[in-house]
C-alpha cells in the first residue's frame, strides 16, 4: 500500500484529504503543523507528501529544504492559497515537484497525485547512469552535472529540466511538454516560470561557455542543439 503525508494546520481541509485519498486506496498520516510533519517524514517510510505553505511552528517552504536534505526524490505536492508566478517559483527552487492553490478540485488534485508517483516509479526503474550531449553531462547516480569537465552546480527543478532537455536534444519541446513531463502540471499561460528557468540554465550552463546549447524558437518553444 502507499503511504502518503498530508500536513496542514485547516482540520477541514486535512480531513477531506485523508478521507479522499484513503477511499482510493492510499493509507494517509496527517500532520497540522511542520514541526510535526517533519517528526513524521523521519520516523515513517512514505512514498509522496502533500504539504500547505502556510503552516505553524515551521512552514513549507522550510519543510521542503529539511525533506530535501534527506530525500531527493520523494514527490511533493505543495498547497496554498498563495497563487503568483513568485510564491511558484519559491516553491520549485525549494524542491517542490508540483503546486496547487486552494481551493482546489480533489479529482484534479488525485490525478496529480497518481502522475507524482507514476513518475516516481518510473525514475526508480531508470537503468541509465550518465547521459551526455556535446561537451555537457549528466551523471545519474550521483545527480552531478558537468560541462567540459567543469562541475555545475543545479537546484533539482534546474536538474530535472535539463535532463529532459537533454534526453530529448535537438528537439523542440514546448512549454506545455516541459510543464506537463518536468512539472507534473499543466501550463499556466498566466505564468511565466518556465522561461524563468530556462534562464537560470542559460546562466549556469552558457554563459561562461562559447558554444550555447540553449536556444529559444519563438513563439514554439526550446531546444539544445550544439
């Protein structure tokens, strides 16, 4: 059975949670504050946590680089009803893999649960080691990333989105396939956190190199071509 951490401090929305999810066949352990939570991530085995932001004793972003430190790849669904491009992109750069902002419809949040841990399952069967293109590579087993020998240093929302970049190199991928196979979530035309961090890649990546391997197609999407 799969085990999953709900934390939040609303009792209703807590309760709603546990009961949804336990009805489709998750067995759920709540936490109201993050204190907690985080006593119940170390002293339980779970295969994905749904955590508020907004939480006493310790919130979730802080939540999330504590989980972080311990678990790389445990999926986390944060929930607020904080909304803007910003609270988002403080949420992934903390190790979140998708966001949701109340109030929200259970069936989409199931769905998203159940794509966290298809995922997951998926990453825990990959047999590839090390993926390379041109001068750049990726070293699985010890998630390091290094261009013409040179160490780089990536947040996990940067890692994951250059992975797929470069699994998919000399390809357009758009935003809708990035937010769809990198986020888990479907893409916010409202947003724009995905350039973001094809940004914060071109900086780390490029910048200091002369050949660029990120490029932008107008009005299509990216690609990594050398």
């Amino acid at each position: 059975m799969i085990h999953i951490l709900v934390i939040e401090d609303e009792k209703r929305v807590a309760d709603l949670l546990k009961i949804g999810l336990e009805e489709n066949g998750y067995q759920v352990m709540v936490a109201y504050d993050g204190e907690m939570g985080l006593r119940l991530f170390r002293t339980n085995a779970f295969e994905l946590i749904i955590s508020d932001i907004i939480l006493p004793k310790r919130n979730g972003f802080e939540l999330c680089q504590e989980i972080r430190k311990a678990d790389e790849q445990i999926p986390i669904l944060m929930l607020t009803a904080l909304g803007t491009a910003d609270d988002k992109l403080e949420g992934f750069d903390v190790g979140a893999d998708d966001y949701m902002v109340k109030p929200f419809d259970f069936r989409e949040l199931l769905a998203r649960v159940k794509a966290l841990l298809k995922r997951r399952a998926v990453t825990n069967m990959e047999v590839v080691k090390e993926l390379a293109y041109a001068d750049l590579t990726i070293n699985f087993e010890r998630q390091e990333v290094t261009r013409n020998g040179v160490p780089i240093k990536l947040s996990p929302k940067e890692y994951n989105l250059l992975a797929y970049l470069v699994e998919n190199a000399e390809r357009v991928v758009s935003r809708v396939e990035i937010a769809e196979k990198v986020w888990n979530t479907h893409f916010d035309t409202g947003t724009n956190f995905i350039d973001v961090y094809i940004n914060y890649l071109r900086k780390k990546m490029d910048k200091n190199f002369e050949v660029k391997l990120i490029h932008t197609k107008p009005g299509v999407g990216f690609i990594l071509h050398a």
